[in-house]
C-alpha cells in the first residue's frame, strides 16, 4: 500500500472513530444486564438502529478487511449494543463476486498449466462469495467433483495496510482514553490480525482439513471436505464437493428424519473433544458452514478460521465450564483472574461480586434463554470494568460456542449446552488425563518433585532472609527445621508415588520385548523392573530413615 493510500486510509478510519466512536457505544451496559440480550428486551430507539445501520454501509464500502472487521464485531456482545450486532450481522456472506477473467488468471499462475487441463469443467459463476475469496464448482480429469476456493487479487497487501493503520490509530487511542485501554480494543484488532492472516494462505487452510479429518475419526456423524494436494497453492484452495444443505434451510420433519438430537449431540461433544482435548478447533461453526448431508452426516465447511488452544487454556477452560454449569461464582472468578493479565485498574473486589452477580443471573435463568456463548462475553464484559484483561482466545471461545449452540438448537430446539457440558466434563477430563500419562510426562514429574525438593529449603531460608527488608513472615524459628523436614517428607513421598507410576508405565511399553527372556518373562522388562525396584528401595529407605 503506497503512502497516499495509506494517507486515505488513516483520514477514512478518523472519520469512521468521530462518526461512531462515542464513549456510549461500549458503556451501553453493564455485565449483568447483557444476559438479557436473548430475553425480551426494550427495542433499539430509531436513532440508534440508523446509527448501527450507517456503521455496517460504512464498513460495507470501506471494503474487504473492514467487511471481515465488522463480521468479528458482530460476535461481540461484550462490546457493542443488540442493535450494532443486528446490522454487522448482514455483512456475512453478501460481497459481490469478483470476475471469472480474475479467477483464471489466478488459477492458471498458481498451477502453472491453464484452466482447462487442470480441471475437466469449472462453472464460471461462484457457489459463494466472501470478503476474502469465492467459492467455484469445478470437476477434476477424474471425474471427481470438487469446490475450488480462490483468493481475491491484491487482497493481501489491502488487508495488512488496512490493520496497520487501525494499529496505528488504536495505540494513540489507548493512551488517551480510558476506556479504549480499558477494553484493550488494540488487542481485538491484534487478534483479528493474526486470525485473517491464516486465512490468507489457503495452503495452511489445506493442513487444517487434514489435520481436523483426522482428529474427527471417532466422529461418524461428522465429515470434513479432503483437501486436494495437487491442486492447492497459496491462493488457490481444491476440496471434496460435499453436498447437503443448511441446517437452518430443514424443516422440523427432517431434522426429525435425520435425528437431529442425535447430531446436536455429537456435535457438541466433538468440539468439546476439539478445544479441551485435541486443543485445535474449527471456530467458525455457524449454520452457513455446517451443511446436513444427504446421508444423514454434518459437514463442517470453510477451515480459514481456526484456533490452536494451549494446554494451560485448555485447562483453565474445562475448570470454567464445569463451574459455571454449577454455578460457582467464586470459582468462575478465580480462573479468570488466574487466566487474565490484570492491569492498574484491576479491582479485585469488585470483580468478585460481579461473577458472583452474573453467575447466580445464568443459573436462574432458563436454558432456553440465555446461552453459554453469550455469558462468555458477558464475563469478559465484566473483566473489562473490573480492569482485567481476558487472552485472546477467550472471545474466541465465546464466538464459536456462540455459534455452535446457535447450530445444536436448530437441530434439536430441546438441546441444552449446560447439560451437555455437566454429562461431557468427566469423560472429557478423563481423556486428558490418559494423555497427559505418558512415560515422559512421568518421568518429567518426577523430576519436578525433585527439584522442588531440593530447592524448597533454600528457597525458605531466602524468604526469611527477605523479612528483614520488610516483608512480614510470622514463623517462629525454633520450628523452622521441622517445618522443612515435613515439606521434605512430602516431597519424598510424592516421588515415591510417581516412581510407581513409571514403573508400570515403562513395565507396559516393554512387554513386547522379546529380543530374550528370564525366568519366562521379556528380558527388558525384568531388568527394567529390577532396577527400578532397588531405586525405589533405596529412596524407600531414605525415606523412612529421615521421618523423625
């Protein structure tokens, strides 16, 4: 983007920050009422619907990057009023396509062979058309029917220049205003950043089929389109056609034909195997990229948007869930403060009675009515005026649950998210515990103890030496060296524990062993044993010596 462009673009984006950037327009509500935004409610006034109608026409016309912006946004009901998500909602899927003359000539550059050789038929006219790129028809020499997806030209260098001045503008804007740092609106567009530039490389698109294929083999009911290596670049993206239709396009005696309780259900529990086991999941499962197949499946379309879930989220994640099902405010409370960044303005107080507030709203209100996806905004709501800031992936989450639970109740108006999650929760917690017992983790536990061993005594005495300069230790010395004894005591015995633990896990990886034998067991699992018998003697031993 030259810097004329760039110029253009800043003075767009201040007219867009005076015209609808009003200090009103996120203090619309507080935490608790924005639960109320699936129950009946006080309809939007006149001036504010023309207000929100003129922001999406605004972002319609300031093209592609601020398209896909504003169908972020529109997820957003921490942040923005029923009547602004309601007008940013039309922007999905309703961009003009752009020409067939286009499309060939990116797909004849990327494959390096024309159109006609690289595929048997191609209908000119797209199935789809979406901020980022169009979806054509097209069958392969084989004879295979495929969805040939193709980036719009020029889009990559647009989209970057257009997020670079928004960051720009944001980092003036959070040192000025209070609440622009309050809701840390930097760190949406931030995100935004990093979730679009995936989407703009339809190779890494392609991995996702795959590897979302694979992790949804225990799945029957659930299909994901196999990428066409061959045929896919960087711009160009060939899939499996898959046929069906929308979920919300059946009326109830289909669903009924094709068991829809069934499929909310599975549904449901695959994504949470997705996020809290797998820890990748496709986080864009609204009605129009989930498709009912004609033998009774869901297909799951359009993988741009994904997310990869760290292993200390994930766990966070699962704790939250189980407590909001149970209606644990505090504990809602103490994951997110364990999980967030707080800043200067971080009231810790205030942020309690806040989760205890919405948590007791969600428990008294009916399924039917409010949404697991919604109360995760309305947490991350409350974080914001509480000064804590919430990762990333926390509306994220929300968005997708949002979605799925939008998705489950059209295929079975009786689903309910929290029931499925208090039935889901123990087999989902089981199964991460199965993965997280493995040799090496074992093995790097016990090391952790031991070094936690080793180290609590220094680490103690460094604390009381810290007291002198003002930190109040209430320890009387004369019991310090017990106290330091029992802790060493403890830590002993948790070893001695895991050291069981990887004896029979590393006893069951060599049973198999039959390079020779003793006594008519595997040679390796006998001296494996042995010598991990006498190891856990000796600490025994140690053990059982030093518990005066």
């Amino acid at each position: 983007m030259t810097a004329r462009a760039h110029l253009s673009r800043y003075l767009q984006l201040l007219q867009l920050a005076v015209r609808h950037g009003r200090r009103d327009l996120l203090e619309h509500a507080q935490a608790t009422d924005l639960l109320s935004g699936d129950l009946p409610q006080e309809p939007a006034t006149p001036a504010e619907t023309a207000r929100a109608e003129a922001l999406a026409h605004e972002l319609e016309r300031m093209g592609p990057t601020f398209i896909k912006f504003g169908q972020l946004l529109s997820t957003r009901a921490d942040l923005l009023p029923p009547a602004y998500l309601e007008a940013l909602e039309r922007l999905q899927d309703k961009v003009a396509p752009f020409p067939f003359a286009q499309v060939r000539a990116i797909i004849e550059r990327e494959l390096g062979r024309p159109l006609h050789e690289a595929y048997q038929s191609f209908d000119e006219v797209p199935v789809a058309a979406a901020s980022l790129g169009q979806v054509h028809r097209a069958v392969l020499p084989s004879g295979e029917p495929v969805a040939v997806k193709v980036l719009r030209p020029g889009i990559r260098e647009r989209v970057r220049g257009d997020i670079a001045a928004m960051q720009s503008l944001l980092r003036v804007a959070q040192r000025v205003s209070e609440t622009a740092y309050r809701f840390d609106l930097l760190a949406t567009v931030d995100e935004f950043r990093r979730v679009v530039g995936r989407e703009l490389d339809y190779r890494a698109e392609a991995v996702h089929l795959e590897r979302l294929r694979t992790n949804l083999t225990a799945f029957p009911n659930l299909i994901v389109p196999r990428p066409i290596a061959s045929h896919t670049r960087s711009r160009v993206l060939t899939m499996q056609w898959m046929e069906g239709r929308k979920v919300t396009e059946l009326t109830p005696a289909e669903l009924a034909q094709v068991r829809g309780h069934a499929l909310a259900q599975e549904l449901f529990r695959a994504y949470l195997q997705q996020i809290l086991v797998d820890g990748f999941y496709h986080a864009d499962p609204h009605p129009g990229n989930v498709l009912v197949t004609p033998d009774g499946r869901l297909a799951l379309l359009d993988l741009g948007m994904v997310a990869a879930v760290p292993e200390e989220f994930r766990d966070a994640l699962l704790r939250l869930l189980v407590a909001l099902a149970e209606g644990k405010g505090d504990a809602v409370a103490d994951v997110s403060i364990e999980t967030g960044e707080r800043t200067e303005l971080f009231e810790e107080r205030r942020f309690r009675r806040l989760m205890r507030d919405v948590v007791a709203n969600y428990s008294a209100t009916p399924a039917a009515s409010v949404k697991g996806g919604r109360l995760f905004f309305v947490l991350g709501r409350a974080a914001a005026e509480a000064g804590l800031r919430m990762p990333p992936e926390f509306a994220l989450f929300g968005k997708t649950l949002m979605n799925l639970e939008h998705v489950g109740m059209t295929l079975d108006p009786q689903f309910d998210p929290n029931d499925a999650v208090q039935r889901y929760a123990n087999d989902v917690f089981g199964e991460r515990l199965r993965q997280g017992f493995t040799p090496r983790a074992v093995l790097q536990g016990v090391v952790d103890v031991e070094r936690l061993r080793q180290q609590l005594p220094m680490r103690l005495q460094r604390l009381l030496d810290q007291s002198d300069d003002g930190i109040p230790v209430r320890l009387r010395l004369a019991e310090t060296d017990r106290f330091i004894r029992a802790i060493d005591r403890i830590a002993n015995r948790i070893t001695v524990g895991l050291l069981v633990a990887a004896l029979i896990v590393s006893g069951t990886m060599w049973v198999n062993y039959q390079n020779f034998t003793l006594w008519g067991f595997p040679g390796m699992v006998v001296i494996g044993y042995a010598l991990a018998a006498g190891g856990a003697l000796v600490l025994i031993r140690n053990v059982m010596t030093s518990n005066d």
